[in-house]
C-alpha cells in the first residue's frame, strides 16, 4: 500500500470536529470532468464521476501522488487528480488554542491527535464518545495481546461491542473487521515506518491494554478511516476500563 506523507499540524474541516478552535477549511473546484477515487493513484476504484465546476473542500492542502484528497458537497471523501483541481486562495488561520487534558466534562484527550499518524484521513463522527463491549482477538491468536502492532506504532484492536451500540459498525466493519468496532491506541509499539516516527516522538502511551475477553468501556473519538474499507474507529483511544 502506498505510503502516505505525515503532517503534525491540522488543517480543513477536519479541526472543526477534533480540537477546541476552528480553522478556515480550503475549497477548490473542478475544471473538468474527473473521477473521485477511493485511492490516490490512477485505475483505483471510482467512487462518483464530478462534473466541471463541481466545489470540493480539500482534506489535505498537500496532493499526494498528483491527487488531491478531498470531500465533495455531498460528503463523500476519496481523491481527484490534481490536473482536474482549481484550489481556491487560502485563507490565514487563527491562532489556536493549547489542547487540554481530559476532565470529567471532557473526558477526551485532544493532545492525543498530535500524535496520530496521518489525521486527515480520518473523518470525525463523534469528538469525544464512550462504547461498551468486549475485546476480541484481531490477531487470529498471533499476538499475546490480541492486537495487531501497526508499523506506525498504534494498535489495531477489535472491540464487540454491545448490543446498543451495534449502530455505529458499518459495511467495512461486518466485511474486513469480522463485525467489529476498531480501537487504535496511538504510539504503543515501535515505529517502523519511517514517516510515521516524528508523531510519536518524545511521547509513551499511558492507555492500559485489558486482556481479550474484557468487557471494557472505550473513550475516545469516533472517525471513520478513509482508506482500506473505510470502516469505523475509536482513534486515538483516550483511555479504557474493565466494567463489569
């Protein structure tokens, strides 16, 4: 799978639904017909055909392999070739504010983003959300710990979740995640992709890992990743308890 370039620092419609102040989201239309594609390159699969003039908000200001990763105005996100793309003038935006630790108004750690790999692929559902279930192998008995030990440092770990919160699994969810939820805490494990290394610097997961059949509470924020089968996630994952 082709890599994608990190980036630390937030930018497009991306911040109005994660941290406590806003950016100007960037727009761009089309200047042709193009293919919106779930994959930056050429030949992936076409998600819609956008005609001439169609407005776009960019996902990422940066094309990445000559496309631009985008979201259309009827929410679908995939990626335009940038041949096909007029990018509107920017606008500078404010300054932000620091994010705060969790408290018990906002038990989601916003710092925690500063230490997710690539955070403009995910789309944001929920900021901050707590989900009941319980751990389940995603390794097929390979890992100890159940988890899948990403190259960019993070799990990949499956929650079944309970009955009441079935509704927020999607189709990537019962078609590559065996019908579970995703929860990925950020920087747990050694970095082995090399562009992902500078957004775990300096930092140590603190997240405690329950063992595989714990029924647990999850906090942390809600997206839906944009690539792969676009399934849904708890990411970055602020902190889990065993309940019973």
């Amino acid at each position: 799978m082709m890599r994608i370039s990190s980036k630390r620092t937030f930018v497009g419609l991306f911040f109005l639904f994660v941290c406590p102040f806003s950016v100007l989201a960037q727009t761009a239309a089309t200047n042709g017909n193009v293919i919106l594609r779930r994959d930056p390159w050429k030949g992936s699969v076409a998600l819609a055909h956008l005609p001439k003039g169609a407005r776009l908000t960019l996902v990422d200001a940066t094309p990445d392999n000559g496309f631009y990763h985008v979201r259309t105005e009827d929410e679908q996100v995939g990626w335009v070739s940038s041949k096909f793309v007029i990018v509107s003038p920017s606008s500078t935006p404010p300054t932000p504010t620091p994010p705060t630790s969790p408290t018990p108004e906002t038990p989601c750690d916003a710092s925690l983003w500063n230490h997710v790999y690539h955070p403009l692929r995910l789309i944001v559902k929920q900021p901050c959300i707590t989900v009941a279930g319980t751990i389940v192998d995603a390794t097929a008995g390979k890992k100890p710990d159940g988890v899948r030990h990403e190259a960019d440092g993070d799990t990949h770990g499956w929650l079944k979740v309970d009955p009441e919160f079935e509704n927020l699994l999607n189709a990537g969810n019962l078609s590559d995640e065996q019908g579970n939820l995703v929860f990925e805490i950020v920087c747990r494990f050694h970095v082995s992709q090399q562009d992902a290394k500078a957004a775990c610097a300096n930092y140590t997961d603190q997240v405690s890992l329950p063992p595989v059949g714990s029924h647990v509470q999850i906090v942390g924020t809600l997206v839906q990743d944009t690539f792969h089968a676009k399934w849904m996630e708890i990411h970055p994952v602020t902190n889990i308890t065993v309940v019973p």
